[in-house]
C-alpha cells in the first residue's frame, strides 16, 4: 500500500464570518496565541508523516504563501538584534515541508478545490485538511486517520461526538461501528434536523481521499447550490456501495470556524504556552465573571 506523504489544504474561501479582519488577509493566517491557525495545520500533518503540502488558494491569499517561504530581511534583522530564538523559528517555518500552490480561480466548491491539485497529486491517496480544525491530541489527528487508511485502504473521514442538539451544524454520518473508534459509514446527512440526525457523529474537515473520490468529483455536475462538494462525492460513493470509514478522533477539537470558537482555541492554547500559561491563567481567575 502507497504511503500518504501529501497533503491539499483548501484555503480559497473568504473568510466572511470574521469580517472585517478578513478584508485584507486570509482566515487561516489570523493568529491563535504566536502562530496562523495555517502553521498549526502544515504542523499537525508533518509530524503524521506527510513531506508535500499543496494549498489551493485564491485571490488575496498571497499571505500564506509569504508565510511559507523564507524572509530573508527578517532573519538578517533577527541576527542583527541577536534574537536567535526568533530566528530559528522563523527559519523552522519553511523548513518544515515542500510547499506548492494552485489557485482555485472561482468559489465553486470544496470538491473543485480539491480538484485543482489533482495533477499535483497524482495517481495516490492523500490527505485532505480543511482550514478552521485544529485538534490537540497526543497522537496527531491527520496520523491516526492514516493509520487508519493504512488498516483499511479506503477513504477515510475524521469525526468527532457533538451534543444531539448541535448535530444541524454539521454533515453526520450513520453506518457500522466497527471499534470504539471506528464505523463504517453507510449513509450521510448534511445539517439534518435534531430529530432526524442517525447519530451525533460529525465531519470535521480531515479526509484521506483516494484516486476513486478524484475520479468521482471529475464527473460530477454542479449541484443546486452551484457547486461540486466532497460530501457529495461521498454520497455518490456510498450510493455505488464503494466503502468509507469514519475515525473518530481522539483528542481536543479546536474548531476555528466562527468568533466564538476561535476565542475558545485561542484560550485552551494560551493555558499550555509556556511563555503566557500562568499569567493568563491569574487574569482569568481575576475576572469577576
């Protein structure tokens, strides 16, 4: 079996929910404590294995790509102040992988971003991480969906158990458990009603995707919201009785998507960096809630 060493991080989206902060720079590059939400993401999928990210961005995204790439005047003035910390982390950053960039020229969809990298890809499965889920685990989420890739050989959905009442916000999957952390999916249902959801397990925006779900989403049409989404993709699949498993994560779910969870990730990171943990944790005890 082919070894997962890719990664396609769609980052073409405009960030609307974080207007106006947003209007000038991409969504993934807002900081959470020292870091872009993006850094975190490239972190999470080296350290489970993987040597090439391709980000398939779209106008405005330049940031990212600056973020990646070596800052020659920053380092030569880091050296200059002999802040040697800060030029090691610097530098660090584009060390960390191969870096390659596509654009998706017009918003149609999560499924034909993914497809834009497709040639870089090639005929291989690969890892697919979309931009607001930061997970904080012992084990790496993006490495224990590949583990579990490496187990089964099909496509592979990261999970995650939210309260029934949430379960409208999301995709939710029904099927077979196969392990406590393991299901073989049969059915999903996008945003169902409370009432109708199968069970309260989610997608988190982390897949392994196979050279079949490429092949899929190259014949699909555009859907009644004008797109070729990947959750079709899959519905597609499961229709066809082609297999899908679901990983439920172990760990944290740090979801960055809206202003409150951002706030929330931003707070649970803050308590275990070393250089502020015990500071914010005294302001926070300090507030008269």
């Amino acid at each position: 079996m082919q070894k997962i060493k890719k990664a396609i991080l769609p980052v073409a989206g405009f960030g609307t929910r974080f207007l106006p902060a947003t209007k000038a720079q991409p969504k993934e590059m807002l900081p959470v404590v020292d870091k872009p939400v993006i850094q975190y993401l490239v972190e999470e999928a080296v350290a489970s294995g993987i040597e090439e990210i391709v980000f398939v961005t779209g106008r405005g995204k330049r940031a990212i790509e600056d973020h990646f790439d070596t800052s020659f005047e920053l380092e030569h003035t880091l050296v200059e102040k002999d802040k040697k910390d800060l030029v090691e982390a610097v530098q660090r950053i584009a060390g960390l992988a191969k870096f390659s960039y596509v654009r998706q020229p017009q918003p149609l969809g999560d499924g034909h971003a993914i497809l834009q990298a497709a040639h870089l890809v090639g005929d291989e499965p690969v890892l697919v991480i979309f931009g607001d889920c930061l997970y904080d685990s012992q084990v790496p989420a993006s490495k224990q969906l590949i583990e579990t890739f490496e187990k089964y050989g099909d496509p592979v959905i990261g999970l995650s158990e939210v309260e029934k009442k949430d379960v409208s916000k999301f995709g939710v999957i029904d099927g077979v458990e196969l392990d406590k952390h393991t299901w073989e999916i049969k059915n999903m249902v996008e945003k169902p009603k409370v009432e109708d959801a199968p069970t309260n397990l989610v997608a988190v925006g982390k897949y392994v995707i196979t050279p079949e779900v490429f092949q899929t989403l190259a014949t699909m049409k555009y859907g009644k919201s004008g797109e070729i989404r990947l959750a079709d993709a899959f519905e597609i699949m499961l229709a066809e009785n082609r297999p899908l498993y679901g990983k439920i994560l172990e760990g944290i779910w740090l979801d960055t998507g809206n202003k409150l969870n951002f706030m929330k990730a931003a707070i649970h990171l803050g308590l275990k960096h070393p250089e502020i943990k015990d500071d914010l944790k005294k302001y926070i005890k300090g507030l008269n809630l």
